[in-house]
C-alpha cells in the first residue's frame, strides 16, 4: 500500500511539472524560475494534503528600513488571466490616471494607497494600492473594476532575470574593439539589470545608472553587463543604464520598467534596449506607446519561451521592434519565440560578449537585441529620434530575406547580417 502511494505521489509530481505554465517574464536569456518555484511549493502542498499560505512564498527581504524593506519583501502570487499564468506582487494592484472618485471608490473597499508618483516625461500618473487582508490580486482587480467600470486597473506583473549570466564574476579585460568602430550619435538606453561599468570592454562608455529596483542602490549583473558590452562591440560609444532588478531577489515589476522608461524619454536617446520579456501589461502598454511617440524607438527580445509560446511583451507591441536570435549560420535559435512581435533576427547564439579566452558562450534573444539597438542608434538622424516605421524600414532595407518570401514570423523582416554591422559601425567580427 505504502509503495503505491509512493507512485501515485511520484506521478502527480511529473503530471504538474509537465502543466507548468510558461508564460513568465523574464530577461531573454533563461526561461523561468519564479513560476517553477511556486510549482513546486504547490506540488509539495498538495503532496501533504494541505494548501500552503500565500505569505509562505515571500521572499527574503534585503537589508533596510522604512517603506524600501516593505515593498522589497512583497510575497509573489499568481494570477491567471485567460491562458496566461503570471507572477505578480502579492496585494498589490495599480491603478492608471486615476481621479479623486476612483480613489475615493478604492478607499470605500478597504483598499490602502502605497504611493503615488508621475511619469513626468510621458504624462501618466500611477497609484499603487495595497489590496485589503487576504484579498487575491485576482479578486481585487474584479472589485475595482465592479465599483469603478472607467478606471484603469492591473496587476503589478514581475520580470526576473535568470541562469548562467545573472551575477557577474570575475573576468579579464577583453580585446579592444578597435579604432575604427563608428560610434552613434547620441547615447543608447538600457533597460536591465545594473551594469559593471567599470569592465574595460565598457570603460567610460555607461554615462549613468539609476536604480528603479527596489534595491537599495544599482546591483550589476552579468546579464546587463553583456548586453552592453555587445551594443560597445557594435559602435555604441555611449549609454545610460536603467537597473530594474536591482537588489535580492533579482527580479522586476511593472512599475520599475515603467520608471525606467520614464526616465530615459527624458533624456537625449533615440534607442532604448529592453532585453526582456513577459506578460501584457497596462503599466508597461502605456508608457511603451507615449516614449514611441515622443520619438524613442524600443527594441525588445521576443523571448525564449519556444516556437509554440504566447506572445512576449513589450516586444509583441505595434510600437516595439522584437528581435529573435540565430546563430552564425542563420539558424534561428531553438528556443526562441515566434510570430507576432518578431521584426526581425541578428546574432544572438554562442556569443562571447567579453570576448575572452574561455568565455563561456551565451544564448539568447536577449544578446540579439543589443546588435539592433546599436545598428539604429547609429543609423538614427541626429537629434530628431526615430519612428517605429522608420526604424523597421532601416532594418528591413538591411536583412538578408530567409524563411518564407518578406515578412514571416520566424525571422520577421530577415536577419541583419555581419555585412550591416560592419558597414555600420567599422567592426570586424
């Protein structure tokens, strides 16, 4: 008896494990972790007959006082919307442009505000409410929109960053990039994780950091890292760097990618890197469309969820140009998303972005996108920004057409070949 309970356990383990969602966001070069550890406390509950706590999920909470250390040790939970199955902070929901009858309509349900800020450069306001005790963020979202049908509510949705290129070790100084790279006119902007700028692949290249984490101050990694030693490799002279997973555990929200954003419409950048990936979200939406407007193209990876995978954001947004990966012999990369959101493929597999002996090489849409992001930055009219449509057009004119004739959802417009890079920035590679 005792040895049949024992395989019936074993095969609720693999039936659950084979019913994991895939949808969570992450930077695009490892799939998921967040959603595979609530999994597994799910499948341990259901193991021991129980359910376990939500606040059992919360993690760790790094040092520090006052509202920093309440909103870093926010407990994960997640929320089903259709097919999707996303990660977000625990009671907490935000609420867009809201005006004083939709505060007052969240107040009357025990709702509590946490903050309130504006996205000055692109003119959105943002409250972040603390869901009453024991309310889902599921069920609040309902509530909200019972009482106040015109208000604009969402789940705070997490992004994190995972595997190989998360914490930056120790490495040597890499090859020069040489002197005949072709710099871009103005600065780039990186949306990821913070950045060790003082590496000699990035020497006097990272302008600025700012933390919008909820770290207590910029946290490099090695995934941001990489991403902006390969936009130096391809000509980037110059870049700011927006750290949205700073901090322990290293993982974003929508509200940092929403800050991030904010921040760098309002500097001198035409490009802006976002080498990550997850679920629709209002509180990204929005600020995706009004920095587009204002002239700052977006470049996104599509994501490494699989060619049967749902559609990543902000890539899959009509504003955004979503880059898939291929290797040096123009295959597209074995995990990469397709269809809708994917413009177009560059480089992106066995890549060294230190260039050192013995480096271990990366994969990844998230190192594809950096190479498109420095072709546009240097392609960009000086000082007059770039319009999704234009930047397509630029990319377009300079892909080698694989796949199915024009457009198709492996490779969007085509790959950007070496040709381009080289035309572009002087790089021989």
């Amino acid at each position: 008896m005792m040895r049949c309970n024992q395989i019936m356990i074993a095969a609720a383990a693999v039936l659950a494990t084979a019913g994991a969602p895939a949808s969570l966001a992450v930077a695009q070069s490892q799939p998921r972790a967040v959603t595979e550890t609530a999994d597994r406390l799910d499948r341990i509950s259901r193991m021991a007959g129980r359910n376990l706590d939500p606040a059992a999920r919360a993690f760790p909470t790094p040092r520090g006082g006052g509202m920093a250390s309440w909103r870093l040790g926010a407990a994960v939970e997640r929320v089903s919307f259709g097919v999707r199955e996303v990660p977000v902070r625990r009671q907490e929901v935000i609420a867009i442009d809201a005006g004083p009858r939709s505060r007052e309509s969240a107040e009357s349900l025990g709702f509590e505000l946490m903050r309130s800020f504006r996205l000055e450069a692109l003119g959105i306001s943002v409250d972040v409410l603390r869901t009453p005790r024991r309310m889902s963020v599921r069920r609040a979202l309902q509530r909200l929109q019972e009482v106040d049908p015109d208000g604009v509510y969402e789940a705070n949705s997490l992004f994190m960053p995972l595997g190989e290129a998360l914490i930056v070790s120790e490495m040597g100084p890499a090859p020069p990039t040489g002197d005949g790279a072709v710099a871009s006119r103005r600065p780039i902007g990186i949306i990821d994780t913070g950045v060790e700028s003082e590496r000699a692949q990035l020497s006097g290249a990272v302008l600025g950091q700012e933390n919008f984490g909820r770290g207590e101050g910029v946290t490099p990694r090695a995934h941001g890292t990489a991403v902006a030693a390969l936009a130096r490799r391809y000509g980037v002279e110059s870049m700011l760097v927006a750290d949205v997973f700073s901090g322990e555990p290293a993982f974003a929200d929508a509200e940092s990618l929403a800050r991030a954003l904010d921040w760098l419409a309002a500097q001198e950048v035409d490009v802006i890197n976002m080498s990550l990936a997850g679920p629709p979200n209002i509180l990204l939406e929005r600020p995706v469309a009004a920095a587009s407007e204002r002239g700052r193209v977006i470049v996104a990876a599509v994501g490494n969820d699989g060619p049967d995978a749902l559609p990543q954001y902000p890539a899959a947004y009509p504003t955004v140009i979503g880059v898939t990966a291929v290797d040096v012999a123009h295959n597209v990369y074995a995990r990469a998303n397709r269809g809708r959101g994917v413009d177009v493929a560059a480089y992106g597999v066995d890549v060294t972005p230190l260039g050192e002996d013995g480096e271990k090489p990366l994969s990844g849409t998230s190192y594809a996108t950096p190479l498109v992001s420095a072709y546009l930055a240097q392609k960009a009219p000086a000082h007059e920004g770039l319009a999704y449509e234009d930047g397509v057009a630029l990319l377009a004119a300079a892909a080698l057409d694989l796949g199915e004739p024009g457009y198709d959802p492996v490779f969007g417009h085509g790959v950007l070949i070496f040709d381009a890079y080289r035309t572009a920035s002087g790089v021989e590679d």
